[in-house]
C-alpha cells in the first residue's frame, strides 16, 4: 500500500511528494526533526515531542510553521490514513527553499519553512526480541558538533557510528568525550551500580530525551535512586547492568560494551522493570 505523507499542508501520495532541491534541510542540513511512537494506534509522549520541537525551532531561530492543536491533529491523521497500529512518525522541518544555495539565512517571511511528515508502520514494536537478549555496543569518539541538546537533522556522524557497530558485528555504539559516554548514537546512555541509576546530567552535550525524561520520572516514583552525572567507559564496564532509552527503544538492555559483559552478561533487573513501567504508563497516558 502506497503510504499517505503530509508536506507543507498537504497529504499525498508518497510517490508524489517532493521537495525542492534548494531547500536547506537538503543543502545544509538546516533543519531538526522529531520521531513520536504510536503503539495500538495512540501516540506516545506527544506533548513532550512538541515541546522539544519548539526548543529545537527556538535554539535555531527558525520559524515554526504549525501550532500544537495543528500537529497534533496531523499525525492523528496520518495514523488514520495509513492504518497505523504500532509504528512511528517522521517528522522534520527546515529553514525552506529561498530559490537557490546561500550560507546566510532567508528571511522567513519570504521563505516558510518546509515541513514534512510520515508514518513507519513497525508492528510489534513494543514486542522487540531484544529486550530479551539485550544490546551489545562498541564505544567510539564522539566528534559531533557541540549543540547536541537541539534535535538537528545533521546525522551523519550517528549514522556511521552505527555502520562501524555494524562492522564490528555488535548492535550499537555509544559515544565518548574525554574518557565519559555522551549518549548512544540514537539514544540516551545509563549504568546500575548498587542499585543506583546513573545517567549524564542535562546540557548541550546530549540529546534531552523526552523517553529519558518519562524513565527518570518512573524510576524516582518507583523509589529508585538517580545519579546525573557523567561516568566512564571504564566505569560502564564495571557495572551491574546498563540500558539506553530512545522513542523506538523504549527502555533497551545493554549486556555487552566493548566485548566485556556487563554484570551478568543479561538484561539486569532495573533496566527490565523501567521498560516494564514505561510501556505500561505511557499506554495509559497515550492519546
């Protein structure tokens, strides 16, 4: 079935959405984007994503071209149109097309903004085999630029991140500046020592997860304890267990990094209650 997208007020066919190739999200990569799950037909944490788009438009002085109300309502559509039941939506906007290749910013009253949105269908998404298993990851050099807190559309470094997992015949890889992980390529990064949950603090140096911060807000009701601070690769290595957390992951094992198992080499007790938590609170709350 030929997938319904919605582009700059309109839905369409996908074969018959196009964006110029003067647009910026094209040409410089000028744009940031947002990826919301839907799991039995509901989408999840939607307040959350659109706050953060905001933050994102914000960071970047760029006009945002659609209220809340609005985008709410179009990926309701979309859902609809496409018969989603459990899947994701894609969505991005740009600085637009100001007619032709220009490092210097338009004027957004004369160029509006592009947005583009569309479905992944990922049925069983909650159901990921996994969860069971857990994740293996490598650690790599983090060598993006400094502004990772704004969802920007500039992923290529991420992405080879995962080629060189790939490579390595592991799941994913997380990133490390002078001697402490940052995040995973596409999600945020923790260890359990003692009992304790430790993540990195807020700031430009990470993606501020709105998974993340629904985990953090379960785990401190269920009265666990979180530490925000930064910890090490080696530090990671000693620990009981780990997990990253993302949109699509939800809450996701880690029993490997760097070939050294983690705690008992499975997915540990804390990181199996929070995706257990998550999934059932943020299904109640999903709309």
């Amino acid at each position: 079935m030929t997938r319904t997208v919605y582009v700059n007020g309109d839905y369409l066919p996908e074969t018959e959405a196009k964006v110029s190739i003067f647009d910026r999200g094209f040409l410089m990569a000028d744009g940031v984007y947002e990826v919301t799950s839907v799991l039995d037909g509901k989408l999840l944490d939607f307040a959350g994503h659109a706050k953060r788009l905001g933050r994102s438009l914000a960071e970047l002085d760029m006009a945002n071209p659609i209220n809340t109300d609005d985008l709410l309502a179009v990926h309701r559509e979309l859902v609809a149109r496409n018969n989603i039941v459990d899947g994701l939506i894609y969505l991005q906007i740009t600085r637009g097309n100001p007619g032709d290749r220009d490092f210097a910013f338009p004027d957004p009253a004369q160029t509006p903004s592009t947005i583009v949105l569309f479905t992944q269908s990922k049925p069983g998404l909650a159901d990921n085999p996994m969860a069971k298993t857990g994740m293996r990851v490598i650690s790599i050099d983090d060598i993006r630029w400094g502004r990772r807190d704004i969802k920007t559309v500039q992923l290529l470094y991420p992405s080879m991140g995962k080629m060189m997992a790939k490579k390595a015949g592991v799941d994913d890889a997380w990133l490390v500046e002078d001697g402490f992980v940052t995040e995973g390529t596409s999600n945020n990064a923790y260890i359990v020592t003692g009992g304790k949950i430790i993540t990195r603090q807020l700031s430009s140096d990470i993606l501020h997860g709105i998974t993340r911060n629904a985990v953090l807000r379960f785990a401190a009701e269920a009265q666990m304890e979180v530490i925000e601070r930064p910890f090490t690769v080696e530090e990671a290595k000693a620990a009981d267990e780990a997990f990253v957390t993302s949109a699509s992951a939800f809450v996701m094992p880690v029993v490997e990094l760097d070939g050294v198992a983690l705690g008992s080499g499975k997915p540990g007790p804390v990181a199996t209650r929070l995706r257990e938590i998550y999934l059932e609170e943020s299904r109640k709350a999903a709309i």
